[in-house]
C-alpha cells in the first residue's frame, strides 16, 4: 500500500507493486495437480519457491490472459496501489516491457533459490511440449557455470524424474551450453555478453 511521509510525497512497497496471478483456473486447460509431487520434492519446504512456480505456469499456460498488457489491465483495476503510483493505465503501460508476450519477471531475493525456480518452470513447460528448448542468460560467467552444475544435478536426479507424468514429451533434459547445437528437449545456459557477441555476428 501507499503511504505519505513528511515531504507529501507517497512511498510504495514493491511487494504491493506486484502483479497477482488469478488462482481460479480451468483444469480443463491447466491441471497443475499433476507436478504436485514433482514440485515438492524439487522445492521441499521452501514454499515460496513452490508458489512462483505455481503462479507462473497459471500465468503461462491457464489461459486467463492473452498477454502481460492482460495481466496488467485487470491488476490495474482491482489494485489502488498501482493506480496511486502510476496515476493512469496508459502511464503504467508504458512501464511494461513486452506487453504483447505472455512475458513477465520474478522477482526473488539473492539466495532463495532462484535456480530451482528456473529449473523448475523450464522442466515442466518441456514436459508439457509447449516449448522444445529453453534458452536461459546469466549475467556472468560466473553464474553460468554455477547454473550449469546445478541444472545438470536436477536433470540427472532419478527421483525427480520418475515424478513427471507418464505423457511429459521430455522427462530429462538436455543441459547444454551456448556454443554446443541447442537440440530439442534441452535447456542451453548462456551468460549474456556471450549471447549479444554471438547475435551480432549473426546479423
């Protein structure tokens, strides 16, 4: 919520800046029971991880919204913090980057396990054959190599593999780097300088 301090001017929370993700969704199109216990033994007890997970394929794959511009309009209108920050939809629009995808960001403190979220996110939209790879930039070298080792651990790990549904189109993925062929079924790591250089030459 917005609250006023000495100067008049408003201060705001980006916890209440955040968009919510309705959990009203059509099991018809999204039956996210199915992962429960894959989510639980990827996560264990840290919940938070389990519920960015959860919001995020509901955002991606429920069918409530067309786009983030669809996301953002019904947030806009039922959230009175929003429209105190940004005055106007038209204002806040401008803000959002990719407003026609079904993009968004996550926004996760340093050391709550983002890794798992990502893994997570990605293992379970191969499964369910609505991407054939997933491509992830790190901001530096560093972190590649770390995300690496951890992807490649989770993919290799048995008891989370026999957790995915019998139908998953792929159960254990491919954990590759930016310069080896980015097959099907795989999930490439790169660091971000990395991928802009190898873009430019490309163009």
């Amino acid at each position: 919520m917005s609250k006023r301090i000495n100067n008049g001017m408003l201060r705001f929370h980006n916890e209440d800046l955040v968009l919510d993700v309705s959990t009203a969704v059509d099991r018809h199109k999204w039956n996210e029971n199915k992962y429960e216990q894959f989510i639980d033994q990827l996560c264990g007890v840290r919940e938070y991880q389990k519920e960015a997970i959860h919001s995020t394929l509901r955002y991606l794959l429920g069918g409530e919204y067309r786009n983030l511009r669809n996301l953002a309009t019904k947030n806009f209108e039922n959230n009175s913090t929003l429209r105190d920050r940004y005055g106007s939809f038209e204002n806040f629009e401008r803000h959002l980057q990719l407003p026609d995808q079904l993009s968004a960001s996550l926004d996760l403190a340093t050391g709550t396990g983002k890794s798992y979220v990502m893994y997570g996110i990605a293992a379970i939209m191969l499964a369910e054959g609505v991407v054939d790879r997933v491509l992830v930039l790190c901001p530096s070298t560093t972190i590649e190599a770390g995300l690496l080792e951890k992807f490649k651990e989770l993919s290799g790990n048995a008891d989370l593999q026999d957790l995915l549904p019998a139908s998953a189109v792929t159960n254990a993925p491919r954990i590759i780097r930016g310069d080896e062929s980015i097959v099907s079924g795989s999930i490439c790591i790169e660091n971000y300088g990395s991928f802009v250089i190898n873009v430019g030459r490309l163009m």
